[in-house]
C-alpha cells in the first residue's frame, strides 16, 4: 500500500487518521460540480426575465466559467464543459467588454441602502452573539442536503428537507456565535460569511428541484421517473428574497443553433 499509493495512505493518515493497511478510508459524499449558476448570453453578460423578455441584459454584469450558465449543456456541469465556458465564453466576454466599456465612462452612484444592507449583513455575522459555531451549522447543512437533496429524490423527501434547511437557516441567523471579531485574517468569520453563501444556494437548489416534477440528468424524481420534454423543456430561474423565500420561474431552451451550417439536435434522453 505504501509503495503503490503513497499519497493516498499519507492523506488518510493525516486527515483521518487512518492507517490503510489496517482500517478503511472514511468516504463522504461533496460536491463536485453544481449544475446552475448565473444565467448569461453567449457574450457573458447577466441576463434575466424582464417583461416577458427571457434574454434581458443586466447592465454591467457580466459572468464566466462554473459560475455562469450559457445554457450550451443545460447549465455548467462536468470539467470538460468548464472548459468551455471558460475559454470560448471568457474569451466571448473579453472582446464584449472591450466594445461595451467605454473611457472616462461610469456607473451611477449605488443607492447608500445597497452598501448599508452588505455591511449589515457583515456586521450581523461579526458580531453574532449565538452559542452554535458555524462548524456546527454547517454540518447540520451538510447532512440535510446529503440525506433530503441527493441525486434520487420524492417530492415528500424534499419538502420535509425544505422544512429542516429552514430549520438550519433559523439556526444561522439567531444562533451563530463568532468567537474572533477581528477583521485581520479572521478564519472564524470567512467560514461564516461562506456557510451564509452556501445556505442562500441550498435554499434555492432544494426548492427548484421540488418545482421540476420530472426527472432528467442528475435529477432523479423517483416519483416522476420520466423525463418529461412536453411540460419541462425549459430552464428553471430562482431568486432568493430578502425575507428568505425563493420565486421560481423559467425561461425557454433555445434549440435553434446561430448558423445554417449546422443542424439543429433533437433533445433525446440519455440513456445507459
């Protein structure tokens, strides 16, 4: 073992304390890719459902790589597709930016009430006088997630992971205890400022897989077990609310490719 796999028997052993030639390696499921991210055109720039117009541009936001979504594989997924959506559309987004930013030019001043809510929520979190450390929330997160919104679900499943992750966001907003308010490297508060982040993205990806009563690639419905192309052709758009409630929408799947010389491609569903 130690002369095949040296790097993996001294990771065990100094992760998890584990000597492979005697016990087994503890295995716990992550995450490897999301599938999602910051819906853009073909040029990186946000776009969003405005006034019916699924392909609004945002002005001045622009997005590439695992956090965009250009909709070219459903959404960004697997790291050859990453690939692309950083090579082809960040190159995309450069010569955008190059034609859209112009010298001497600017933004409008943002609202006081925008920086006032960020440092809010920063001073929130500093300052949080709880008695759970977000280790601990985090966890709590983590196995509501893995046990409520793996890859095979059930509606039932799903709503009652809904009811706890809210459960774990209660906890988070009056419960989170900081132990280091400084602001000089302060692990204590990124590892806070971070679990804030990954509750907002698990609040929205358990409550858009409840709103797809299908299933289709790694969304496995096992009480809607077929892919359903009739009713759920289309993209799912989520906005998470100032109260915490996550709005659903969608926006259609554009099939018809930009140039003649290439056909357009059935959707099929994949199988094994």
């Amino acid at each position: 073992m130690h002369e095949r796999l040296p790097g993996i028997s001294e990771t065990a052993r100094i992760f998890a304390g584990v000597d492979v030639t005697r016990q087994p390696i503890p295995v716990l499921p992550t995450v490897h890719y999301n599938m999602g991210g910051v819906p853009t055109n073909l040029h990186g720039e946000a776009i969003t459902k405005r006034d019916g117009d699924p392909d609004a541009v945002v002005p001045g936001l622009m997005a590439i790589g695992e956090t965009a979504c250009v909709f070219v594989h459903g959404a960004n997924r697997l790291g050859s597709n990453s690939l692309l959506d950083l090579i082809v559309f960040g190159r995309a987004a450069a010569h955008r930016a190059t034609e859209s930013v112009k010298a001497g030019e600017g933004h409008a001043p943002a609202p006081h009430t925008a920086t006032e809510r960020a440092i809010a929520r920063l001073d929130r979190i500093r300052f949080a006088k709880g008695r759970i450390g977000a280790d601990a929330i985090r966890l709590a997160m983590q196995r509501t997630m893995q046990r409520h919104c793996a890859v095979f679900r059930t509606g039932s499943l799903l709503d009652e992971g809904a009811t706890k992750l809210d459960e774990v966001i209660a906890m988070m907003r009056n419960d989170l205890a900081i132990a280091d308010r400084s602001m000089t490297f302060n692990t204590d508060l990124t590892e806070a400022l971070e679990l804030d982040n990954m509750l907002a993205q698990a609040s929205v990806s358990i409550r858009s897989a409840i709103g797809r009563t299908e299933s289709r690639g790694a969304h496995a419905r096992e009480d809607f077990p077929k892919r359903n192309d009739e009713s759920w052709l289309m993209h799912t758009l989520s906005w998470l609310e100032e109260d915490g409630r996550v709005r659903l929408d969608y926006r259609p799947v554009h099939l018809q490719p930009l140039t003649n010389e290439v056909a357009t491609i059935p959707p099929k569903e994949r199988v094994y």
